[in-house]
C-alpha cells in the first residue's frame, strides 16, 4: 500500500467532495422554491426534488457498473460535467422563467449527485477491510469544508433580495462554475483507486487482460449483511433527503423566516452529515455495523420529530445537524458493510444498485412529503418521517448478521 500515494488521492477525492457538498446545498435549498417559481404550482413544490433525485436513481446503476469497467476516475470527471452543465441550464431557466431549461437542469444535476455519491466507492478501494470505514470517513469528510463554503458564497447572493424566480440564476451559474472546479481536482487523482483496490486485494492483473465480471446482482443481494445494510442505508437517506429537500419551504413559507437564513440552516445540516466523519468511521470499525445503523436510524427519528416543537432558527438548526448526524452514522455504516460484501471489480455495481433504490425512495418521499406538507401541514410532514425512520431497526437484527471485521489494521493510513 506504501507503493501507492494513498493519502493524496483521499485528500484530492475529499476536495472535490468539498466543492460538490457547496453545489449540492443549493440543491437542497432552493430547488423546491426555483421550480415553485418558475412553475407557478405550489403543489409541485416536492417535484423539482424528487426529478434530481429520479435522475439519480437512473444514473447510479450505469455510473457503478462503467466505474468497474474503467476506474473511477473518468466516472467521476464526467458526472462533474454534466453537473456543470445542468447547474448552468438551471440558471437559464430561472431566469427566463422556463420550465423546458430547469427540468433538464435539475435531471443533469441529479445524474452528477449520484455519479459524486460513488466516490465513496473509490474511498473504499484505498483502504484494507479493517480501516474501510475510516478511509470512507477521510473522503467523505471534504464535504466539511463545502458546509462552509456553501453559506460563504450562496447567502451574500441572496441578502436583500427580493424572492423571485430571475433572482436565482446568479446561485445557479455559480453552482456551474465550483462542478468545474471539482472537475478539475479529480482528474488529478492517480492512480484509478480501482487499480489499488485489485493490488490490495491480490488481484493485480495485466491490463490487457479482459475485465472480471461481476456476479449477478441476485447473488450479491443475498450475502450475509447485504440486506440490512441496505435497507437501513435507503430508509436513512430517503428521510433525511426528504426533509433536507422541503426544510428550505418549511422555513420560508411556514415559519416565515428569510430566504437568506435557509443556507445557515443547511449548512448546520451539512456539517452534522460530515464534520464527525472521521470519528463515524473509527466508531463503525470498533463498534461494528449493525450497532452504528441502528443507533443512526434513532438519531434520525428524533431529529425529524423535533421539528414539531421548534420552529426558531437556530433550534431548527440544531435538529438538522442532528439529522445529519444521524445519516452520517447509518451511511458509513451501510457503506462499509457493502463494501466488505464485494470484491473490487463488483463493489460499484452493488454501491451503484444501492443508490438506484435510495433514489427512488428518496424521490417518492419528497413527491410524498411535499404533498402532505401542503395539505396537511409540517408536524404530520415530521412525526411521519420519524416513525418510517424508526422501522428498520428491527430488521438490521433479524435479517442477518454482517461480515466479520477484520481484527487488525494494514497499511498506510
């Protein structure tokens, strides 16, 4: 592992993540409100979401299997693209108040969320089993620093603004731009994680020799730990999106605060998804996976039922760091244990199905949540939330047992 420059590549992959976490609050922000705006619909408020997150779940598979075919890297480089292009036709669309340029804004940036979601897979490939979590934990932690700069560039653009539809186009063109600065970061990453993964793992091979082939996903699905995982991973990320995704409208239309004071919120948000990664994944290496799943998934149905009693700022902005928090655990968790049910040449098909699923859930639940926003208002938006969270817990005991973990560390850090 010492022959490979192990931390350059994370520190490179966690960078990009940290441009792409910036891009990625401006999605939870204010997708709902620029497709409200520019549709005139307040009742579709949850489909500008749900699209994003139906063009993830379309992508994810596809970008996972061609991530085992050619590497990560050129992956990753052209799902950063598209999200640049698609940020850059959103911008057209708000401020010419065009459905036709935001729909196909809003699917092009939802393909690069999902294809930026797999670097997790290349994070993996770095590391041996019984430092997984951790290296996971070393990328995913970028997105600190884009919980930061997120705020930093988005909430002086909307200071003194007035809440209309051309308004948004200068955030959204900015979103175009930090795709190609992420873009550019990863293309420096060498060698293709995927070429380290199979030099870990024994498999270093010619590579003129044709691809491994991956098992049917049938089989992969039934390995010891895959299920639960992945039902905890898809329950956590379908809540937690969902009420990342409405919270923007909630505090503007519902407790009336300012437009501005939503990428404050967000941002509490994005730091309890990443600030505590590295010590999540020290936690989920110790403590094992199934325990952090279930203790996330708790951690989430609390932070969703709060929202209920507190309606000011700052509380808000706690309960969402708590939201985040909590998928933070069940993420590294359900990751983790995928990644140690899959060999190299298999892991971004099962991680790639993984977010098909997540997707789809997670866009069915904004298209749900937004509904009964605004028919029946936030507390039943919240108290329902919670109770889905709560109900794979019991499923991650009884539906079998995740892989052993490994008793000693290897490697380089």
């Amino acid at each position: 592992m010492t022959d490979f420059p192990v931390r350059r590549n994370t520190v490179l992959l966690a960078a990009a993540m940290a441009v792409n976490s910036a891009t990625l609050q401006l999605v939870a922000a204010v997708s709902a409100i620029t497709f409200v705006l520019v549709t005139g619909e307040s009742r579709l408020l949850g489909l500008g979401p749900a699209l994003f997150l139906v063009s993830a779940a379309l992508t994810s598979l596809p970008a996972g299997r061609l991530m085992d075919r050619v590497g990560r890297v050129p992956v990753l480089v052209g799902g950063f693209a598209l999200g640049s292009v698609g940020a850059a036709l959103t911008a057209l669309g708000a401020w010419q108040e065009s459905t036709l340029a935001v729909i196909p804004g809003f699917i092009l940036i939802g393909a690069a969320g999902a294809t930026g979601q797999l670097a997790r897979t290349a994070a993996g490939d770095m590391y041996p089993p019984a430092r997984r979590a951790r290296g996971i934990a070393y990328v995913m932690f970028g997105a600190v620093f884009g919980a930061i700069l997120g705020p930093a560039v988005f909430s002086p653009i909307f200071r003194g603004r007035d809440l209309e539809a051309a308004a948004l186009a200068v955030p959204w063109l900015a979103g175009a731009g930090m795709m190609v600065v992420a873009l550019a970061v990863v293309v420096n990453v060498r060698p293709d994680p995927k070429q380290i993964a199979e030099a870990l793992e024994g498999g270093s091979r010619d590579p003129a020799s044709p691809p491994q082939e991956a098992a049917p996903l049938r089989v992969l699905l039934r390995r010891p730990g895959v299920a639960p995982a992945m039902l905890a991973g898809i329950v956590s990320f379908a809540v937690m999106v969902a009420i990342m995704n409405l919270t923007g409208y909630v505090v503007v239309e519902h407790r009336h605060h300012a437009q501005h004071l939503v990428f404050p919120i967000i941002g509490a948000h994005v730091l309890g998804m990443f600030l505590l990664m590295p010590a999540v994944g020290w936690v989920v290496d110790r403590v094992g996976r199934p325990p952090t799943l279930a203790g996330g998934l708790a951690l989430i149905a609390a932070s969703t039922a709060g929202i209920v009693w507190w309606e000011a700022v700052v509380p808000t902005a706690i309960l969402l760091f708590g939201l985040g928090l909590g998928w933070n655990f069940s993420f590294v968790a359900a990751t983790t244990a995928l990644a140690d049910c899959a060999a190299p040449h298999e892991r971004g098909k099962l991680l790639g199905f993984n977010d098909q699923l997540a997707s789809v859930a997670g866009a069915t639940f904004v298209l749900l949540g937004g509904y009964v926003l605004d028919e029946v208002g936030v507390n039943a938006l919240a108290l329902a939330a919670s109770l889905v969270a709560l109900v794979p817990i019991a499923f991650i005991f009884l539906l079998g047992r995740a892989p052993a973990r490994p008793a000693a560390p290897v490697g380089e850090a």
